[in-house]
C-alpha cells in the first residue's frame, strides 16, 4: 500500500513546511502538491515548498523566522546552518492594548468544578501537603533525614495528608543579601511557602548563622499563620534552629523537627476536599524539550484549553520571557489595558538588560534538542510558544518572585521567568499555581513536588515510547485523528480530574525537579 506523505503548513504565507511522517522522509519523495525532496528529511524538519532567493525571507507561522544565506531550492531540508536570524524588534512602539481593551469578553463557561482543599487566604489546593520552608541550603541534609523518618514513622498516622516537601534551595548564606536583584530569590522562596497546595502551614527550619535569617524571609505581618497569631506575629513563626544549645547531638536536631512537623500534620489530617468552582484553579502552563511540532499540536491545544479555563473564571499564567520576547507585539496587542502593555514592556526591557550584562542574547535559549527537533532558532521557537496562552486579553503581570492575590481578577497572566525548566517551574509555583500542564516533544521526566505536572506529549511516537511518563498525546492532531479543540477539551477535563486528586505520572512514580530560585544578583 502506498503512503501518502504528510508534510504540515502553518499558514497560507509560509514556505516551509515540516515533514510529520514518523522516520522522516526519503529523497525523492513527492510531496503532494508540491516539490521532490532534493534529500532525506527528518520528522519534524523544515523542507522549502518554493525557490528561495539569497537574502529572502523564509516564513514560518505567517512570519518572519530567518532570511536565507544562500539560494535554497524547493525540496531542500531547511535548517539553522541556511539562515540568518533576524534581529529582536525594538520595545518602542509597540501596540499597546489595541486588542485586549476592545476585545468582547470570552463567552463565560459555567458549571465546572473539582474537589479542592479550601484555604482561609482564600486560594484553593488541589494537594494536602506539609512545606517545610528552609532558610539556607545548609540544612538540607538534616531536612532530608527528617523526611525519610516523616514519611516513615508519621505519615501512616495521617492518612488525608498527601506528602511531604522540603523547600530545599542553595540560596541563604554567601550571597550579597542586599544588592540589587537579591529581592527576587528571597520573595520567591516566601512566597514558595505561601502555595496553595500547603494548606496555610509554615514550617521553618535554620541553621542559625546564615544571611537570609527567618525572620528576614518571613517577618511578621507578611504571611498568615495556621494555627497561630492572625497576623503572623514573629511568636507564631514555627522555626527549628539547628545551632540551638538545645539541640544536642544530630538525633536532636531531627527529633526536633519531627515534633514540630506532626503539629502541622494534626491540622493538615483534619481538611478535607470539597466541591469548589473551576474558577479556583490557577495553571501553569510551560514547554520544555520542545521540537518543530510543539506549535503544531500540544501548545495550540493548551492555548485552547486556556481560553477554556479563562472563560471558566480560573486564572492562567504563561511565562519564559526568552520564548515570547519575539511575540511582544502580539502580547502587548493583547494587553487588557494600556498599564498591563507596559508591564510587559517593562519585563522584556528588564530580561534584555540582564542577558546584555551576561554577553549573550535571547539566541542562547534554544538547545541542540529543540535543534534536531527542527526548530532552526528561538524565532521560531517563540512561535510555537506563545500560542500556549490561547487568545484572552491579558489581564496583568508578575514580575520574576511575585505572588498573585488569591482574591483578585482572574484571567490570563504573565508571570515573567526565564525559560529555564526548573526556574520558571520554581516561580509559577511561587506565584501560586496550583496545578502545572507541561509540554515536550523531545520528552523529559520533569515534575515538581509541590504542585502536580500534567505532561503534554507533541508527537504520538512519543507517547507511545513513553507511556508511563507522558499523561496526554497530542500527536492525533498532527496525524488527523483528532483537532485541536478536541485535544484542548481533553486536557480541560484531565486537568479537573487532577485538581480532584487524580495523580500523574510523575506522582505516580514521585519524580520530581529541585527547586531552583533565579538570583541575578551577586555571589561573595
């Protein structure tokens, strides 16, 4: 039986398109409609559905990724070695709000709910976890032996906690605790601790020498205390010192932080889930391992699962400030009122200003993954990834560490982070969302302890390869079993089930990423 081979165009403009078929294709292939493969093209890559004048643009998406080094015939593999990057567009003059302020309101999507943790800040947890916050990397060792004996010894007695998590971090001491740039490692870990999925239960746990003391992190009055003073007085601040002369010996210090943490249990055992809203969910969405199909199939999926949740009343957050840097135009259009597009402006000015410092440009982001992916340079990259925040207006913005207010407007955010994993992970979850959609197309094991992953599969081989890691493929779309409304539908419901409880498989096999705050200041 001959096999018609699938080539995928993103748009009428462009003149690329990539090659879907599983294996690539052979030379000699005809494409239908078009021209001869001139050689073997791998899945996912780039082949030239028309001539290419030297210097002409090669369009992806509708819009400019590159302009061709050298004449590239039709039917030639399209790749970053042929092309010359365009420059980042400049921040000034930019549409600001022209869309979001005059874009009608999303039709609102009644009658969706999940069973949730409810909290008296008035967020909502989709987990029952104890936090145990710590102040220095110091600890971590006497922390990680602890939770071996929590789990052990304590968790079996409190059967509606759902586990266990050490904030563990290498910030803390040997840091210049006061430059510029130190605010945003510092409010990231408070707010790390103020997560929904933590109930409102603080537990501390210090060395006694370090820099970033307790009450530096969590001074009185910035966070409430479950079971404590109302307005978080220091006396309420739960914190184990380990230098404490009362501490004699190792076995102590973790006895210690044991008995504190089965105070914290107690209250944790006695919630229970309860029918809430789908309102209350807050999502992180972000991609990672990223490949040519990425834009094509799992990230149009999740913008349309966004606008979902956004017209639900949840709230969204969307970041990696390298991927959408050569959207800006797009997003600051979008913008819901004309202080919200200069905000982004704002984050984007400040993200130039810090990669200028390190010598490098929004160039440095793209991987030799997302490259033998089929991605030629983050241009292109960046197209695929912005579509992850659908199509709302944007409603505001957090800088890098912030945390949203639990009782304030929903809708799409931009919470600004790298686009490191780990990093942008890190702040979504300080910035308090609740559950996270994470997309590949390369695969990865990624998860967090705090916050459950829901994993997005591009490719169909992927999902396949990778059963027991991937919770969701996206790959019909590509292969036209399936759209991306009825994939975006899907993953709307598979999240309601997760928030409800549902594990994923990185809960199921309890794989998770170190937490990694983004410290642009200085080092001693």
């Amino acid at each position: 039986m001959t096999v018609t081979p699938v080539v995928i165009r993103m748009h009428a403009d462009d003149n690329v398109a990539i090659v879907a078929d599983d294996g690539g294709l052979p030379a000699g292939t005809a494409l239908p409609g078009g021209p001869v493969l001139r050689e073997k093209l791998p899945q996912a890559h780039k082949v030239a559905l028309f001539d290419i004048a030297a210097g002409a643009p090669v369009v992806r998406y509708g819009v400019v990724i590159g302009h061709a080094l050298d004449h590239i015939a039709a039917g030639r593999w399209v790749h970053e070695r042929l092309l010359a990057m365009p420059p980042a567009r400049t921040l000034d003059d930019l549409p600001m709000a022209t869309i979001g302020a005059q874009a009608a309101p999303l039709p609102p999507l009644d009658g969706y709910s999940f069973q949730g943790y409810r909290n008296a800040d008035g967020s909502v947890g989709t987990r029952n976890l104890l936090a145990i916050t710590q102040t220095v990397q110091c600890v971590a060792g006497v922390v990680e032996v602890a939770l071996e004996r929590i789990r052990r010894e304590l968790l079996p007695k409190y059967p509606n906690v759902d586990g266990v998590v050490a904030l563990e971090h290498g910030y803390g001491c040997g840091v210049a605790i006061d430059a510029p740039g130190a605010e945003i490692p510092i409010r990231t870990l408070r707010h790390l601790s103020r997560n929904p999925n933590f109930g409102g239960e603080v537990m501390v746990v210090s060395l006694g020498c370090e820099k970033l003391q307790p009450e530096r992190l969590l001074p009185p009055g910035s966070i409430p205390i479950a079971g404590g003073a109302a307005g978080g007085e220091a006396d309420a601040l739960d914190v184990v010192r380990l230098q404490d002369e009362a501490h004699v010996g190792f076995g102590a210090m973790v006895d210690a932080i044991l008995r504190q943490a089965e105070t914290h249990l107690q209250r944790l055992d006695a919630r229970r889930r309860e029918t809430v809203p789908a309102s209350e969910l807050v999502v992180g969405v972000q991609c990672g391992g990223s490949d040519a199909f990425s834009g094509v199939t799992a990230n149009p999926a999740v913008g349309f699962c966004t606008d979902l949740l956004v017209r639900a009343g949840a709230r969204v957050l969307f970041s990696e400030t390298t991927e959408v840097r050569d959207g800006i135009a797009q997003l600051t259009a979008r913008a819901a009122t004309p202080e919200v597009a200069q905000a982004l402006r704002r984050e984007m000015a400040w993200y130039d200003d810090y990669l200028r410092r390190g010598g490098v440009d929004r160039s440095a982001n793209t991987t030799p993954g997302n490259k033998a992916g089929g991605l030629s340079n983050i241009v292109e990259k960046a197209m695929g990834s912005i579509v992850k925040s659908g199509s709302a207006p944007i409603s505001h913005v957090l800088a890098p560490g912030e945390r949203l207010d639990p009782r304030g407007p929903r809708g799409l955010v931009y919470a600004a982070t790298p686009a490191s994993d780990f990093i942008c992970g890190t702040l979504q979850t300080a910035a308090g969302m609740n559950l996270h959609v994470f997309t590949t197309g390369r695969g990865t094991p990624y998860g967090l302890a705090a916050v459950p992953v829901v994993k997005v599969a591009t490719r169909s081989a992927l999902a396949r390869r990778w059963h027991d890691l991937m919770d969701l493929d996206a790959g019909p779309i590509a292969e036209g079993r399936a759209t991306v409304e009825d994939v975006g539908w899907q993953l709307f419901r598979l999240l309601l089930d997760t928030a409800s409880g549902r594990r994923t498989w990185a809960e199921h096999w309890r794989l998770h990423n170190a937490l990694t705050l983004f410290n642009p200041a200085p080092v001693t």
